[in-house]
C-alpha cells in the first residue's frame, strides 16, 4: 500500500487512536512528522544546516546552499511526512546544476519545536523565505511546493509574491484527499482551489500521471482554474511518474522555466519526453513538433 493511500486509510479509520505525544488524533494523521532530529553531519559545503525564527518565537532547523550567481534560489516546502534533508537529497540534480535550494522544516518535524498547523506551517514558511531572500540578495527567488508543501507554497505566495511559484503533486484542497464524515474531521484546509483562481505569480504546476497519493485529477482541476483566472504559466504532466517525479526531470523542468523568455510559452523542446506541456488557459498539451 502506498504512503498516500496508508494515510488515508489511517484518517478515515483511526480517529479513535491517537498519536503520541499528541492531544489531537486527526492532526497526528495529517502530519506523520519524522521526530529525529535533522541529519546534517554528512552534508557537502557549501551546503549546512541552518536556523530560522518564527514570529511566534520558534527555533527552527532546516538546510540551504547558496548556489552559483547566475541561478535562482529555491525556497523547497516539503510533504507531510518528509523532511528537509529529502528535499535535499530530491533536488540534488538541480543543486549540482548550481540552483541555490532552502529546504524547509516545519514545527514538529526532525526535532522541530511546536506542533504543525495550518497557521504553524505558514509561519514556518514566512521565516524560511525570509533566510532564502537574504540568501537570494539580487538573484530570483522560487517557491516550490510538493503536496502538503504545495499548500503550504500557495498560501505563501499570496503573502510575500515570489519570481516563480512551483507546485508538485498537489492536491485542490486537503478535505478533498478523505471522503464521507471524514472530511468534517479535517481541521486544516489548504484550499489550494481558491489561491488557484487569486495568486499572482507565474506558476508552473507539476503533476506525474502516475500518482497514486494525490490523483493527476487534482492537478488538472487546479490548472483549469488558473486558466480561467488568465494566470501566467502552465501544467507540466509527467507521464509514468508518481508522486515523487525523478529529481533530474523536474530539474530539466526548472531549466525550462528559467530559460523562458517574458510571455513565452514553455516549448515541448525544451523537457524530456515524459513531460507534456499545456499552457493556462489550454487543455492539451501543445505538439512536440
């Protein structure tokens, strides 16, 4: 059984049981945060643990590389049940390729203080963007958000609007992942379908067609939204991946989006023959040719 399709299964029918260390048996579910703490002592300089605070007044530990002058810095939101040393270990290809990547820890998660929130997360994320445009000085700075973290990106760029906004494999909102009374139970929304239609930066949405955590059905209802509201950017679906796609293909991704002149439509050239490309406002992915 897949992470996605245990989580669900453990939401829908476990309410009963809760967590340890935890009051709120529903939340122990929506964040199965890894509790060790951080594992930096292998990391390769530049790359180093750092530390934000929140405005709450939380220390909080996650992971960044500056990067090379001419490459933008990714602020990396990860997954529910993931950590920032997988985000760092998942983008290593665009790391090598000089991208300057902040990998983000939430409350609660790797020794983290607090205990993650809708309105905990965003905190969170609100300081480690700040550390990623000092980090950035003039250089662009990204968002990028996978699944729960795609959420969590979302709600960010609305707050503090960044260059780019990247989303992979995320869900219209999170009531949407459970079914029947369950979803009454839900306390945390991530209504990414609002901030779908409101958002202002350019986003491109990353979606494998393979995933059996967050259904491919959510990234197309997320991208005719953006088309609707006449966003700027465009869906990236990736036929046979799943909810993890391969770090190298979303860094050929990234490429393409970088190398994008103003106003331009990503071109199929430009990615690896997995990946489609479908503009907002289109809904089939433009001919390779």
């Amino acid at each position: 059984m897949s992470p996605g399709r245990l989580f669900i299964l453990l939401l829908a029918v476990g309410l009963i049981h809760a967590g340890p260390g935890r009051a709120d048996p529903v939340t122990d579910r929506i964040y199965p945060a890894p509790r060790a703490p951080l594992k930096v002592d292998d990391l390769v300089a530049p790359a180093e643990a750092i530390s934000v605070r929140t405005r709450d007044g939380l220390d909080l530990r996650g992971i960044a590389t500056p990067g090379l002058p001419d490459r933008p810095v990714l602020l990396v939101l990860h997954g529910n049940a993931s950590s920032a040393r997988d985000a760092i270990d998942w983008f290593a290809p665009a790391i090598d390729e000089g991208y300057g990547v902040v990998a983000a820890d939430y409350r609660g998660y790797s020794a983290n203080p607090g205990e993650p929130s809708e309105p905990g997360l965003a905190a969170d994320a609100d300081a480690f963007l700040s550390y990623a445009r000092t980090l950035a000085g003039d250089r662009p700075v990204w968002i990028v958000g996978h699944s729960l973290g795609g959420g969590v990106a979302m709600s960010l760029a609305e707050r503090d609007v960044p260059d780019v906004l990247v989303t992979i494999g995320t869900f219209t909102r999170l009531r949407d992942m459970v079914s029947g009374l369950t979803r009454a139970m839900v306390p945390d929304a991530y209504r990414n379908l609002d901030r779908a239609r409101t958002g202002t930066a350019p986003w491109f949405l990353i979606h494998g067609l393979a995933d059996d955590v967050v259904p491919a059905s959510h990234g197309q209802a997320l991208h005719a939204l953006a088309g609707e509201a006449g966003r700027t950017g465009a869906s990236f679906p990736i036929v046979g991946e799943g909810h993890r796609p391969s770090g190298t293909i979303i860094l050929r991704i990234l490429e393409a989006v970088r190398l994008l002149p103003p106003g331009a439509a990503p071109s199929p050239a430009s990615v690896p023959d997995p990946v489609k490309v479908i503009p907002f406002g289109q809904s089939t992915p433009l001919p390779a040719g």
